[in-house]
C-alpha cells in the first residue's frame, strides 16, 4: 500500500476537531519519508460545511470527504463503516486517528475489520528504515514505554492529545477535496445516541488552560476544591483534578488529568495534595513546570516537580493565595 496517510477526522461544532489538526502535523512530519506520497484526512458528518478548507490549511493535501444523514450525531457504528469504506477506496500506507471518546470505540472496530492491528495511546510516531511505522505508547498503567513496530497494513494508530502540536493555519496552501460514494443503509447503524448534555466550561477548559491547579485525595474533600478555584482564578487558570478526587465525586470526571483522564500541557501545573502516581503523571508530565504540594515528603511528585512545598494545603495554599493577592493588588 503506497497511498500515503489517512487522518479518520472529527468535527467538533462543524469544524475539525483540535486533535485532528493535531493528527495532521503529525502525518506531515511522517510523510518526509516518503516524498512522493501525501497526507489526507477524512471528514465524515451528515454535512461537512467549510472544515474541508479548515483541513487544508492546517495540513491537508488531500480532503475525502462523506456527506450522509446518518452521520447525523456521529453513531460510531456509521463512523466505523464509512472510515472501513474511505479505506478500501484510498488503501493508505498509514491510518492515524486520535485518542477520543469516539475513536475508543471506533478505531479497534476499524482495526478488526481490516484484518490489522492498533496503537492506542501513543506519545511518539516515527518511521524506520524499512518504512515501518513506530508507535510509542506508556505501558504497565504508565510506569513504562513499549515501542511498537507496526508490521501489517495499513497500520493503524491512535495519537494522545496534546503531543503535537497544530500547524498554523495557511489559507494559502492548496489542496483536493475528493467526495467518496458510501452506500450508508440504515441496517448498519445498531446504536444511536438518545441524548446528548454538554457541559459549558466555566473560565479557561482544562485542555487549553496556561495554568492549572490540580488537586487529589490530599485534599480530603469537595470544599476544599473551592480553595483550589480561587487560586485558579487569580492565576487565569483551570482547575484539574486526580482520579482519586473525581472517583470520590469530589469533582466532575471532566477535571480528570492522567493516564485515563485528559493530557494537558499547561506553562504552569500546580499539583495539590496529589502522590504523583505514574498514571497522573501520565496526563501532566509535559508542563513546562510543576509545583508540587503535599505534606508527605516522600511523595513521588516531588521528583516530577521544578518546585516542591512540603506541608499542609490548608497552611501553604491560604499563605500562596494572601501572598499573590498582595502582588496582583
């Protein structure tokens, strides 16, 4: 197969998804390797609209595109038969998705039907001198990395949030948009969505914040995420949260950051009453600096972080607050 790669896309508010412009830098700086080849993407959607354009100027060389009203809400059934269907069409080299709610439960379903395998989770893509792909992906709940030799075709993988970074927008570079037929029948859709909520972010998402605050079971209650809020909001942040925290209803599975949570690259991560397990440190470990925050001086977040303040939340963090009031005022 020698018709380079595919980006499965996906739209979020009609335009393309930040993880698949994402996805699209990291399929331009695959496609070095094989020059005479190009990156596409596929946007699927009961109507596409301008992402097409979006797609082209953020990398796209070639946009396929599949236009059907059963794509209305994205049923991943739907999904996995028209990315099955782009596929065969196109016969990629590689197929590259990103690590989503929707791609969870589409990307194994795309692999199985295709009769290869899937990199989930990857931190890293490259491509060896046999032409090969090589995925990167934590292993062992976080404490370790596999590297992963894609040996079928096409390899298929799923990239993490967060690790490439989008090319700027270029509405000057050119590009195809190629309609695909798909003989979608409404047989091949076994479950649909009955209802979706969407939840407005208050202040900064968690996913593009500069700076978050970050608290876990250290913190020993939901009130004291009040705490963490306030500091958020003098520092023009996010608050995040450790599994443990969300697992206790303390806050919202959304807060989550780590392994099985959301990855976040923020200037500035300030962790609060959090352990450091490998698995938060999973989500977090690419800000650029991390203040660490627990009483426990043997807390393995100390040996994650650029700073390190042993002792009590409920001393250090009112102490922090005071303080930045005073520089702010």
């Amino acid at each position: 197969m020698t018709n380079g790669i595919l980006i499965i896309g996906e739209l979020t508010s009609g335009t393309p998804a930040t993880g698949t412009l994402e996805a699209l830098a990291a399929g331009q700086q695959l496609i070095a390797s094989f020059p005479d080849e190009q990156v596409a993407v596929l946007l699927a959607s009961e109507s596409v609209g301008e992402a097409p354009l979006i797609a082209i100027a953020h990398g796209a060389d070639i946009v396929y595109v599949i236009e059907d009203k059963a794509l209305a809400g994205t049923p991943p059934d739907a999904v996995v038969a028209v990315a099955q269907a782009a596929v065969e069409q196109v016969k990629p080299r590689f197929v590259i998705g990103t690590k989503t709610l929707l791609s969870r439960d589409t990307l194994p379903r795309l692999a199985a039907r295709l009769g290869t395998a899937l990199a989930q989770d990857c931190t890293a893509l490259s491509v060896d001198a046999q032409g090969r792909l090589i995925a990167v992906r934590p292993t062992y709940g976080g404490n370790a990395e596999a590297t992963i030799a894609c040996l079928s075709e096409p390899a298929v993988a799923a990239l993490r949030s967060k690790i490439v970074e989008p090319l700027p927008s270029d509405s000057a570079r050119a590009g195809k948009v190629i309609r695909l037929d798909v003989d979608l029948t409404t047989n091949v859709i076994r479950t649909r969505s009955i209802e979706r909520v969407e939840r407005e972010p208050e202040g900064v998402r968690l996913e593009d914040a500069k700076v978050i605050v970050s608290g876990g079971r250290g913190l020993g209650s939901r009130e004291a995420f009040s705490h963490l809020d306030d500091l958020a909001k003098l520092l023009g942040g996010a608050v995040g949260a450790s599994r443990a925290a969300c697992d206790a209803g303390w806050v919202p599975s959304s807060y989550q950051v780590g392994l099985t949570g959301k990855t976040v690259t923020p200037d500035l991560y300030i962790a609060v009453g959090i352990s450091g397990a490998s698995q938060h440190m999973a989500g977090c470990s690419a800000a650029r600096t991390i203040v660490g925050i627990n009483k426990d001086a043997g807390a393995n977040i100390f040996k994650e972080s650029s700073f390190g303040v042993v002792g009590d939340w409920e001393t250090v963090l009112p102490a922090f607050i005071e303080q930045l009031h005073e520089l702010l005022d």
